[in-house]
C-alpha cells in the first residue's frame, strides 16, 4: 500500500504524505477489492492475485477487519510507528497551529481538536454538526438492527460522501446476505441459532436481526424520496416504511451513479431481479408498493424509461402500507410527458 508513488507527495505513497485523505482512499480501496474478491497485479491489471486465496469466510472476515481500520479514521494512522514519525512532522511542518503547539509544549498527536481543525478546515459550525450527526448515527446504530447501519449510509449520501457510504452498504449486504439472519421475524431457526447461539440479546441485534427501515415524512432525508413522504402526510401517515435491502440497492445505484457507472448498472440490475422474484423472504409483502416505486425512480435516474413506467404501473397494483399512489400518479404523468417529448425528436 505504501510503496506506490505520487507526483505530489513529499515522500513516496500515500502513508507517508501527510495527507490522510490519500491514506483512507488507498485504504477504500483495498477495502472493495477483499468485498469484490478482485486484486489485479501492478503489473498485469487482469491477473486477479485473489484468486482462489480470499474468498468465503475468510474474505467476509477480511473485510470486516480493515472496515473497522477504516472506521478508526486519523487514529489509525497514527497508531502506525513506522508512519507515525513522518505524519506528525508534516503536519507540524504544513501547519502553523500544530507547530505553535509544540513549541508549547503540546504533543499534537494526541490533541483531537488540534487534529480536527487541520483536517477539515472550512466552517466550524458546519463541522460541528455534522461531526454530532455522524456520532449520533453511529451511536444508534451499535445499539439497534443489522439495518440502521443505512440511516448511516443515507446521510453519507446525501452529504456527497459517496464512498464512504458505498463501503458501510458494503458491510451492511455481507450481514444482510447472512443465511442466519432474522428479517421481520422470519429466519431459518437452525441457521440463526449456531450464528448467535449464546450472544447478548443487544449483540444479535447488530449481527443478525433487520427491520424494515423507518423514515420520518416530516423530515425529507433524500431527494428522490421526497414526493412519496409527501404523499404519506397528504394521507395523515407519520412514517414512510422500506425494506432495508431495498433502500441499500437505492443508495448504492445512487452513490455508483458518481464513482462507478459500470457497478451502477449491476446494481440496478440487482435490484430489478429481487424485486421481480422475491417470495416475502427479503421485501416485507406489506411494502412491494414502495418496492417497485423505488425500482421505477432508479431507473427513471439511469433513463430507462420505459422499464421505470412499467414499475410505476407495478406499484399502483399493490396497495402497501405507505400510502404513495399519488406520488406514484405524478410520476406516471411526468414520465409519460418526457417520454412523448423525447419521441417528437
């Protein structure tokens, strides 16, 4: 990881540059290739070094190590010896608050506000909230489902942090994929038990239990999900309810969208065929409404035009529990006007 070299670092590689964006990139990276089971080799990009060497369980428990590298931050490269030394001396060098520091005396390793200050910069309040947002999502989530990882990966997109969401979707679907996991109070009983057998009920929560995600229609978290909140408060609903594997493909699609078109279109894909086949294992049957609404905006946004009419059909067809169907009328009737304009060219 170290070894590789940059026109605009001062050492060689991104562990040694002082610049801890570079590291946590590299560290994404890497991240996607053990989740993806794909290395290609400096030298010949199409030979897979992964190849029959990370794959199964080691590969899930790989991931799940450097996700929680990765989830350190600053702290864990700091904790590094062999770049330690070198960061510290960048940052003092590059930053004339750090440097006033150790002339007093204070080691700036260790001074968190000091550290915060030089790597984010730009407006304080701003980082302050969203440094508590961030907190407080995380806070949540180590006390609630496998699912409420994606309130996590919802903020992180809508705040353009596309990868950093794409890698806590990554960590959610390995979970998600489980054969032991309980959704909705449905599992395989055998299954469940030898994963969780003997664990703290708060423990099998966050391992092995999802729930159906939860938006407050008071609160607008996402653009493309705006119109369906609304329609759920013309109807006096409070909540607008989706299943968690369905609202993950939407995130991912969406944040693809921007760093990966290519994975975009498989994700989309994904997401039509569980959709198309699912038998109440992982869509809540209560909720196939919203399914195929939020099929039909994905593909409304990759401009496959037609496919998404025939979902938004698809969707007036089910009445669910999210009461979206003049949401789902409007964009029937916005679509069918671009469709007709795009014809008259």
């Amino acid at each position: 990881m170290c070894a590789l070299k940059r026109p605009d670092s001062t050492v060689h590689g991104p562990c040694n540059s002082g610049r801890f964006d570079d590291l946590f990139d590299y560290d994404e990276a890497h991240s996607f290739w053990v989740y993806e089971g794909t290395c290609p080799n400096f030298f010949i990009p199409e030979n897979n070094m992964f190849l029959n060497k990370v794959h199964g369980v080691a590969q899930r428990n790989l991931f799940a190590k450097l996700y929680r590298l990765y989830e350190k931050g600053e702290k864990f490269a700091l904790q590094i010896p062999s770049i330690s030394t070198h960061i510290h001396l960048n940052m003092i060098i590059c930053d004339p608050i750090l440097s006033a520091g150790c002339m007093l005396g204070e080691d700036p390793i260790n001074s968190e506000a000091l550290l915060d200050r030089t790597l984010f910069g730009g407006n304080k309040q701003m980082y302050i909230t969203d440094k508590i947002t961030c907190y407080m999502l995380k806070l949540a989530s180590k006390f609630g489902f496998v699912s409420d990882l994606l309130y996590i990966a919802m903020y992180l997109y809508k705040t353009s942090r596309y990868r950093e969401a794409i890698c806590i979707i990554a960590m959610v679907k390995v979970k998600l994929e489980h054969p032991g996991l309980m959704y909705m109070g449905n599992t395989d009983l055998e299954k469940y038990t030898r994963h969780v057998a003997g664990q703290s009920f708060s423990k099998k929560m966050r391992n092995a239990v999802a729930q159906n995600i939860i938006l407050d229609n008071n609160i607008f978290y996402i653009t493309e999900l705006i119109p369906e909140q609304q329609s759920g408060l013309r109807n006096n609903r409070k909540l607008l309810h989706i299943p968690p594997v369905i609202l993950l493909h939407m995130i991912e699609f969406l944040c693809c969208r921007h760093v990966d078109p290519m994975k975009a279109q498989v994700v989309l894909s994904d997401l039509k065929r569980l959709i198309h086949h699912d038998q109440g294992v992982s869509v809540d049957r209560n909720l196939q409404n919203i399914s195929w609404e939020i099929l039909g905006i994905c593909q409304q946004i990759a401009g496959n035009y037609q496919a998404a009419l025939y979902s938004y059909q698809q969707a007036l067809k089910h009445s669910g529990l999210p009461k979206i169907r003049s949401a789902t009328e409007h964009r029937i009737k916005e679509l069918q006007n671009t469709i007709a304009h795009c014809s008259s060219f």
